[in-house]
C-alpha cells in the first residue's frame, strides 16, 4: 500500500537538475563543518499542516486532496500515520512533530481522547523504531476547542485550567513514551482580548504556576527532553502573554523558570511582533535561550500568520548565521510550520513545498558557514565597535568608570569623527556570497 504513488525517494541531483523531485542544495551526506547536514539541519515535518489540515481558510472550505481524507475517526488516524511514515521516508526527514489533536480524534471525554491517543502514539512507536526518524517535539492543542475560548494555562475559569494541565500531563507522558527531544507551549490562547474583562496579574501567575507544575511534572516522569516556549505576538489573542523572545524571556526571569526553558522561534511570529526573524533568534541566542526553530515565513504584505514554506534565501542565510553562531541547535531542529497554499492542494504538493524549504536552508547553511568563514560579519563588528578595545571604551565594558569620569573624557573631546555604517556595501557582499555559493558546482 502506497500513498504518494507518484513520488520515489527524493535524491540530491544538484544545482542544475531539472527534476522537480530531487534536492538542488541540500545534499543530506555533504560535510559542512565536519557534520553532514542531515545531521545539522535536524529537519522536521509539522503533522498538523501536512497531514491534518485540509486548507480551508475562513473564507472557504477545505481544498486539500488527501488519499486518507476517504477514512474518518480512528481509521483515518491511522492512514494517516502510514501515510506520514512513507512522506518521511521519502522526503528524508528524520523528524516530526504534531499536537495531541493533529494525531487521533478526541473523544466525548478526555479519558476517550486519551485513549484514542494511546492507541495512535502505540502505532507510531512501532514505525519510529523501524524507520529511526524520531519525534522533535509534541505538544498539547489547548485553543482549537471552544472550552478554551477564554484560554488554557490563563483561563479565567479554574476547571478549563484543570483541563489544559490534564492534557499537558498526557502530552509529556506521550513524550516520555516516544522519547521526544523537546516540549513544546505555543501560547494559544493564553493573552486576552481587552482588560475590561481580565486580571492581567491572576492570568500570568497561573500561567507561571502552570509551568513549574509542567517541569515537577517531567521530572517525576524523568523525562529529559528539552522545554521550549513559542513566543507569538498576536492571533489568536490581541495581546498573546509570550509576545517575543524578550517578553517571553522576562517572563521566565520573573517566574523563575529560566532554567527550565528555551524558546521555539518561529519566523512569521518574528515578522508578526515587528521583528526580523534574525532579531529573534539573536535575542534568543545572545541570552542563551535559542532552543529551536519554526521554519517558515510570513507574508510582509499580510498581517496574520500565513506559515509559507520558506523560500527567502536572504532570510534563511542570516537564521542560519545565527543556528551556526549558537553552535547548533542541541536537542532542537528546524520544523516546517508552514502549509502549502489554498491552490496547492495536491498531494505532490506537500513534496515540492518540502524539497524548496530544505533546500533554501541548505543555501542559508552554506552561505553563512562560508561568511562565518571569511569573518565577514564579525570583521564589520570588529571595526565598527573597535573604540571599545582601549583606554575609555575599554573601561565602559570593564565597568571601570563612572559618570565622572566619562565627563572629563567627553568635556574636551570637541568634534568626533564618525564611521560609515556601510550598509549597502554589507548587502551587496551577502548578495555576492549568495550567487557564488549556488553557482558552485
Ligand atoms: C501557531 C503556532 C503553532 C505552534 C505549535 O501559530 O506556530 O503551530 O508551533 O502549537
Ligand atoms: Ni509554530
Ligand atoms: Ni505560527
């Protein structure tokens, strides 16, 4: 049995292949840094829009054909976990990741819906063992639902809350089970709509309680997989709690769970908050906190979270300058959050969005790796920042002046002479790393 009948295993063939089936860049055997790239780029398939979602938009109904999409409840669950194993086998992704909803139907009760789960995560193993690819992270789906219409870990009735941290509980002990390398709290709907109805301070203690329960949790389970936070600035809610990686940041400071947690960034999100996607996973890797990454990107042009597969070349190369300068992403991975759009909806399609995305991060790889290289960037920093090497500049970041002191200096100083920021300059050298990195054979 068979799902994607039309697609063979999806080779490397190089830049100048015609065929729409095969990698151009990312050649899962080639060394970069002394890694194979498959090893490094950790690439993961999101369940829920490559399997689950039919495209729909709130506008219009489902496009997507899916062979599964013949079956419902517990049967289609179940081809759609044969279906997911050949896509990854295929493809040649080692990973995947899915929220407890995306894998099985939910039941009248949570008891059914657990059941269900087990059912599907018993199946799963068995593929996982016998294909090696593994489950980055899970998660539990805590906004699809209308019990959490006023939100999940910051609901503003105590029984959703209840019933967010059950699910959550199931989702680690799913994890445990399966032996993911991370969990993951995308906030869904934890934020609020307006303050005329909310208690801003009751909603984010809770959800700081939420989260301690959640890591005494794991490690009565002893699971050691990694904890990740998604920050997202808006949609669902006006004002999501984990707006970007510094509020998200400040928020684990001030709750005490610093230790406990990295973040997911996610680059429509980044876009959402007003941000790059490099600022972002900067903030995140500057504080030590980057644990992984949604690899998608948004529409500049759109104001909600589109999730297209990335195929921005620019932006992939300065993510993955990042990823590089992080020394890798540990436990995590760079996961497709994103969905092939409305009028895609083949099932080739799935294939062609995945083989772009991973190719355009095999660019990003290799182009930063070579910048990284040559110094590019970090010569532009040398120079730029170089007053701080010596005698003033060198006592700022020692912490070695004062007010004072800083005043003699400046008093006499008279006119200073200023540095070119060289902004075009720095462009057009990412431009040509870009062409001479794909030009290579
Ligand atoms: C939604 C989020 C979601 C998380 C997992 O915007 O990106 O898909 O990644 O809950
Ligand atoms: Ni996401
Ligand atoms: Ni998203």
């Amino acid at each position: 049995m068979t799902w994607f009948e039309s697609v063979n295993k999806i080779k490397y063939e190089g830049a100048q292949s015609k065929n729409p089936l095969a990698f151009k860049f990312y050649n899962p055997n080639e060394l970069v840094n002394g890694q194979t790239m498959e090893e490094y780029l950790r690439f993961g398939v999101a369940y829920w829009h490559t399997f689950t979602q039919d495209l729909s938009d709130p506008f219009g109904a489902g496009t997507a054909i899916r062979p599964w999409d013949k079956f419902t409840g517990m049967d289609q669950a179940k081809a759609r976990v044969e279906a997911s194993f050949e896509f990854f086998d295929k493809l040649g992704v080692k990973y995947f990741c899915f929220h407890d909803v995306d894998i099985a139907p939910e039941g009248d009760t949570l008891r059914e819906s657990n059941k269900n789960v087990d059912t599907i995560v018993a199946m799963m193993k068995d593929y996982m063992k016998d294909s090696g690819v593994k489950l980055l992270w899970n998660t539990a789906n805590n906004f699809t639902h209308p019990r959490f219409v006023h939100g999940a870990a910051s609901a503003s009735d105590a029984n959703v809350y209840a019933y967010a941290a059950a699910k959550v509980k199931k989702g680690l002990e799913v994890a445990k089970e399966l032996g993911a390398e991370n969990y993951v709290f995308w906030g869904g709907r934890e934020g609020y709509e307006t303050l005329l109805n909310t208690d801003l301070k009751l909603e984010q203690d809770n959800l700081g309680r939420f989260f301690h329960m959640a890591v005494d949790y794991a490690k009565e389970l002893d699971f050691d997989g990694q904890f990740l936070i998604e920050p997202k600035p808006k949609e669902p809610t006006t004002h999501q709690y984990d707006y970007d990686s510094q509020s998200a940041h400040a928020f684990l400071l001030n709750y005490g769970l610093e230790k406990h947690f990295k973040l997911n960034i996610e680059a429509n999100h980044a876009t959402l908050a007003g941000h790059t996607f490099e600022h972002e996973l900067r903030y995140a890797r500057t504080n030590g906190i980057l644990g992984s990454v949604d690899a998608n990107q948004g529409d500049p042009l759109l104001g909600w979270d589109t999730d297209e597969f990335p195929t921005d070349l620019y932006s992939t190369t300065l993510a993955m300058y990042e990823v590089i300068k992080n020394g890798g992403l540990g436990k995590g991975g760079l996961n497709f959050d994103a969905k092939v759009r409305r009028g895609s909806f083949e099932p080739e399609d799935l294939f062609y969005a995945h083989v772009a995305g991973m190719d355009s991060f095999a660019v990003g790889y290799k182009v930063a790796s070579k910048m990284i290289e040559d110094n590019v960037f970090e010569d532009i920093l040398a120079d730029r920042y170089s007053t701080y090497n010596e005698g003033i500049g060198l006592d700022i970041v020692s912490g070695n002046t004062d007010f004072k002191k800083l005043e003699a200096h400046a008093l006499d100083l008279g006119e200073i002479k200023q540095k070119s920021g060289r902004l075009e300059l720095i462009k057009a050298t990412i431009n040509q790393y870009l062409l001479q990195v794909t030009a290579e054979k």
